[in-house]
C-alpha cells in the first residue's frame, strides 16, 4: 500500500509520541509513589515523636507532684498527680493506633502497667500519709524510683526504635527509587530508540525516491533526455516521476524539431545567398550585357555585402548548433604548434597591410592536446584577428604558447585601447560589444568571442581576459593537455 507523504509523516511522529508518553506516565508514577511514602514516614514519626514528647512531660509532671506531696502531704498536689497520670494513660491510649510495629505495641502495653503501678504505690502511700503513721518511706521511694525508671527507659527505647525505623523506610526508599529510575531509563531508552528507528526508515521513505528524482534531472541536465525513471512511491513522488518522463519526452521533440530547423534554415539562408553571390560574379563578368565603371563598383559592393551575409548566417548557425550541443567535435591528440603558426601565416598580410607587426613566443615542449582541429583553428583565428584589428598602426601583437599546471595555454597580447571591467564581464555574451568597438572602423557581429567561448568549453577549456583600459589586452584560452 502506497502512504502519501503527510501520513508518512504523522504516523512517524505519533508513533514517537506514542512510545515517549507511557515513559513520562511511568516517570510521574513513579515519583508519585515516592513521596506517598516519604509522607507516610513523615506523619508516623512525627506523630510517634510528639507523642513521645507528651509522654515524657506527663511522666515528669508526675514525679514532680508525688515528690511535692509526699513532702507536703498536700491533697492538692496528690490530685494534680493523679491528673498528670491521666493525662499519660491518655496519650499512650492515643499512641496504639499509631504503634504501627508489635515492638512499639509492647512497650506501651509496659508503659500503661508501669503507670498503673506508679499510681497504686503512690495510692498506698497516701493512705499511711492521711493516717499520719511512720511507714516504710524508703521501700516506696524505691518502688516508685523502679517504675518511673522502667518508664523512663521503655520510652527512651521507643524513641530509638522510632529514628531507626524512619532511617530504614528511608534507606529502603532510597533503593526503591533508584530502581525506579534505572527502570524509567532503560524503559526512556529503548522507547528512543524504537521511536528513532522508526523516524529514519520513515525519513528513508521519503528521501529515497527524492534522491532519485534529483539524479534524474541532473542526468537531464546532462543530456540524458531519456524517459526511464521508475519510482512507484509515495503517490505525489510518483505522479512528479511521470511529470518527468513526460518533460523528457517533449524535449526530445523539441530537441528534434531543432535539429530539424538548422538543417532547413542552413539550407533555405545558404542556398538563395549562393545563387545570389554566383547572379552578382555572373553580372559583373558581363554575362548581362555590357557593365558600365558605374555598375561594376555598385556590383562590388553588392558582393562583399552578400559574402558578410553568408559569412554572418554560417556564424549563426554555427554558434546556434553549439548551444544547442548539436555540433559534434572531431577530436585527436595533436600539437597545438601548427595552429597558431597556419593562422599567424594567413594573418600576415592583414597586419603588415594594418602595419602590425605579429610576434610568437613558445615553450620548448608543449604536451599533445586533445581537439578539433578546425575549431581551435577558428577560436585562433577570432582572437588573433581582434587583436589585429584593435592594435594602432607601429604597435605588435604577441602571441605565446606554454604549459600551465598541467594544461596548454595560448595567449594573445595587443597594444588595443584595452577594457573596461564592465566589458570584460560581457564580451563573451554573443552580439556583445565592447565601447572601444565604435571606434574601429571594421565593423563586428559580437559573435566571434562567443563562439570562442563555446569551442573552448566544449573541449573542457576555459577562457579569459587580462586587460586594462589604455594598456592593451591579453586573451587566453587554455586546454587539459
Ligand atoms: P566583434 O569583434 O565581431 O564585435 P567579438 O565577439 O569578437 O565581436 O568581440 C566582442 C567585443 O569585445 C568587441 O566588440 C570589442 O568591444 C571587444 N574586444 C574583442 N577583442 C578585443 C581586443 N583585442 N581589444 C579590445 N576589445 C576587444
């Protein structure tokens, strides 16, 4: 089943939060547990230690009141002390609910009795005191010293007790909630990863096909107008699949109908031109009668205009099929040496009749290169023949051959009237021209220099140009040797 995109997507993320949330869940029940906990230990200790509080001021009050009584024989203070044993037998009553270990519940049940046994010494005694009789003072004391003691130490045990408890709830605690978080984390991890996983396969769905697309249209851009690409998923990818093959095969008509063109328009331009050229040799050789000086000089003039037209359609087209990729390159492995020499020979007598002179400079050995003869003859010639064109009479133009890291670069040097940055930036546009081409009497297209530029591409060369305004101009092109 092909998922669209946006579900892709929002299954990827809820199927994240899906195993991210019961961690949080298990995170906050986790420390919900805890602090029940912690405030269960909070309220019986504090309880357990209020009481124990209670208990020790009540037991004091007691001992306070009998010695007083025994001393004063006062009915009064012996009621105070019969109040202050209430009052402890109360707060112990209090405690038992909260006694919440047997131990504890033992030492108060021994308490209560030590209490009770308190009073009943203390009752006897205050019947020998109303009778005002000598009685055994001493074995009280002592009776009564035992059971305040036996008090006084159950509670202090029962104070022990209590802090050793809440130091073990608290330790046992401790272990639980570190166990809980070792839990929480392995659980938090292995839900990010699982979440992960999924993401990516998810991301994977997406990117895959798109990375498909993109090698497609770069392999378009290269040329390859071929309508192959398969992708059967997700739908929207799939439906810009076919978008492509379907662009592919309307370039390829597109790229027919052009080739189509050219060869139609090379015909139909070239043809009626030639007849015409062949009509003006024809007339002025007298083939219709008689020329006058008139006639001839106006036939001239038709004649050399045609030859431009001529030679400006072969440009055009020339450059035209060179855009277009459509002008194949007969290339070999040869010396580039014989070029420059053929083009400097058959531009002699252009500079000498300009009164330019033509200097050659090159390194002993230059490698082989791989090109179109015939092109680079032509890229040669456009820029030797600009340098001529732009140097002023008495200058020279120069030109050199040599190695460059790993390529071969030829460069033309004219005395011109140079550039301007604006125009080194444009004059490889066709039907560009630089100011200084107003101030030349030989007229130009614009087109040489942008044919240059696109032979020198065409053999994975590049081209470029050195110059000042007023400083002459150096144009270079260099070739992977
Ligand atoms: P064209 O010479 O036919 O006009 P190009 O494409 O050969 O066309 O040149 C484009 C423009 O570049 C020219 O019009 C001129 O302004 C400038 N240019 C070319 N070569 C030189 C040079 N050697 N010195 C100065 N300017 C030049």
């Amino acid at each position: 089943m092909a998922f669209r995109i946006f579900p892709r997507l929002l299954i990827g993320s809820f199927i994240l939060l899906m195993v991210t949330i019961p961690v949080g869940f298990y995170a906050v029940w986790q420390m919900e547990r805890f602090s029940d906990t912690l405030r269960h230990i909070l309220a019986v200790e504090s309880e357990l230690v209020a009481a124990e509080k209670r208990l020790t001021d009540a037991l004091l009050a007691q001992m306070r009141y009998e010695r007083k009584y025994v001393l004063l024989k006062d009915r009064e203070l012996h009621r105070q002390f019969l109040a202050a044993n209430d009052e402890f037998g109360r707060v112990l009553e209090q405690a038992v609910p909260i006694a919440d270990t047997p131990q504890k519940g033992r030492a108060i049940k021994r308490m209560e009795g030590l209490g009770r046994e308190y009073r009943q010494y203390v009752e006897e005694e205050s019947v020998w005191l109303a009778d005002n009789r000598p009685y055994a003072v001493e074995e009280y004391r002592k009776k009564k010293d035992e059971a305040t003691d036996g008090i006084a130490t159950e509670l202090k045990k029962m104070k022990i007790l209590v802090e050793g408890e809440t130091a073990a709830s608290i330790l046992e605690l401790e272990n639980r909630t570190s166990g809980a978080w070792r839990m929480t984390l392995v659980i938090a991890v292995a839900a990010l990863t699982a979440g992960g996983i999924f993401s990516y396969i998810a991301a994977r769905w997406i990117t895959t096909p798109l990375s498909l697309l993109i090698d497609k249209t770069e392999r378009i851009a290269r040329g390859d107008l071929r309508a192959d690409l398969s992708i059967s998923s997700p739908p929207e990818v799939e439906r810009l699949a076919a978008s492509v093959n379907l662009m592919c095969e309307k370039l390829r008509e597109v790229d027919q109908m052009k080739s189509d063109f050219f060869s139609a328009m090379s015909h139909e331009l070239r043809t009626p031109l030639a007849s015409i050229r062949e009509g003006i040799s024809l007339l002025s050789d007298g083939a219709g009668g008689q020329v006058t000086e008139k006639q001839r000089r106006l036939l001239a003039i038709i004649s050399e205009e045609s030859d431009r037209l001529i030679s400006l359609v072969n440009t055009l087209l020339d450059l035209a099929k060179m855009e277009a990729g459509m002008m194949p390159l007969h290339c070999a492995k040869a010396d580039m040496l014989p070029l420059v020499q053929r083009v400097i020979k058959e531009m002699e007598p252009l500079a000498v009749g300009k009164g330019v002179t033509l200097g050659f400079e090159s390194e002993s050995s230059l490698a082989l290169v791989n090109m179109d003869n015939e092109r680079v003859l032509q890229v040669i010639r456009n820029l030797l023949g600009n340098a001529v064109k732009f140097t002023a009479a008495g200058s020279e133009v120069m030109i050199t051959t040599e190695m460059s890291e790993g390529e071969l670069v030829v460069s033309v040097k004219d005395a011109g009237p140079g550039l301007l940055e604006d125009e080194r930036s444009v004059i490889f546009e066709k039907f560009r021209q630089g100011i200084s081409a107003n101030s030349v009497a030989i007229k130009g297209t614009g087109l040489g220099l942008a044919i240059v530029k696109q032979v020198v591409s065409a053999h994975g060369g590049k081209v470029w140009v050195e110059s000042r305004p007023g400083e002459g101009s150096t144009f270079s092109f260099s070739l992977p040797a």
